[in-house]
C-alpha cells in the first residue's frame, strides 16, 4: 500500500502505536530499566507486571503517562508529519488503545479520566479509517505462524472481535474482509485513498 502510493507520488509515512507503546515511552521504560534493574517489569506479559499493575498508584501513574504520551504521539508528531506534507498510515488508532485499556483495566475507569479525555481533544481525524476483521480461529492461525509471544485467548479475540464489528456497523470504519488476497485488498484501499486525493486536487 505504501509503494502504491508513493507511486502516485505521495510522500507517506507509516506509524505504529498504542498506549503504553510509543517510540517514545519504550525508549523511556528502557532507560529505566537500565538505570534501575527490576522497577519496571520486562515486556509483556508476567505476573510481576500484573501485579505492578493492578492497583494503586502505579498503575494510575502508568495509564496516565501512557495516555499523556499516546496524546503527543498523535497529537502533535502526526499533525507536524501532515503539515510537512506527508499521507500518514497509522496502523493501530485510538480505538484499539481504548480496547487494550478496558480488557487490561476494566476497573480503572480509564475513559473517565482527564488524560483520555486531553488525547480525544487532540487526536486528528482520520480522513479514512479501515477495519480489517478475520475470524478468532484464522486469527490464531495468524498468530502461531508468526510465533507471537503473547497471544490473546480466544476469549479476548473474541471480544476484540465484537467491538470492531460494531465500530464497523457504527459507520466509523470501512470493513475490510481481511480473508480476501493481498490484491484484492489492496485495490479496495486504493479505491478510497484515489477518493481522499481526489478530494484534496478539488
């Protein structure tokens, strides 16, 4: 997708993130645990993470910073990214950080806090969203192959499953059958991208 257009000669630029997984944050949580060995939990998941995690002022401090930084991520370096001209992918959005939060935190009341409150306030619109839905089996499948580490049960995939067909049935994304063949797909995200540049020559 990325070479397709470039090839319309659009400068592009694909991001990743999620709460808690910025660039940014990582490199933080790795300068600390080289300056203090055992503060912070290695990554993924563990029971000292779960633990560190669970209540308590770490976990506040945690979901916190994770969203003030998510809010900069977004806010702030993808806006510059446009500004200076470039068509942005982001693979993940805010939706998918709202959904780890609650599967991870559902007492934490985290879409009640300020900070998730601040990172919706900032976060650009996308100019087009997809949504690409396999099966929970095909999902694993998908998993296995790529000897995932730390594979969500079939319960979670489940779940994950419900809100982004709802999100889908909402209208707030274009669902994307991601069964279909790596052409097919592509000519359909093509097919809407060709629309937005359309729109932004009128």
């Amino acid at each position: 997708m990325e070479a397709a257009l470039q090839a319309r000669g659009e400068r592009t630029r694909r991001v990743w993130a999620r709460g808690g997984y910025t660039p940014l944050f990582s490199a933080l949580k790795a300068v600390m645990r080289r300056v203090r060995p055992g503060a912070i939990p290695a990554p993924g998941r563990s029971e000292k993470r779960s633990r560190l995690l669970r209540r308590g002022w770490r976990r506040t401090l945690w979901l916190g910073l994770a969203l003030c930084d998510l809010a900069l991520y977004y806010g702030f370096w993808i806006r510059w990214l446009k500004l200076r001209g470039f068509t942005v992918l982001s693979d993940r959005y805010v939706l998918d950080t709202e959904l780890d939060f609650d599967l991870n935190f559902p007492d934490a009341r985290v879409r009640q806090s300020w900070p998730w409150r601040c990172l919706l306030a900032v976060v650009p619109s996308p100019e087009r969203s997809f949504m690409f839905l396999v099966s929970v089996e095909e999902s694993q499948r998908r998993a296995a192959l790529k000897n995932e580490p730390f594979p969500d049960s079939a319960a979670v995939l489940a779940e994950r499953c419900r809100v982004y067909e709802a999100a889908c049935q909402s209208g707030a994304y274009m669902r994307i059958d991601g069964l279909q063949s790596r052409e097919v797909i592509t000519q359909e995200l093509l097919a809407q991208i060709d629309a937005v540049l359309g729109k932004r020559a009128s």
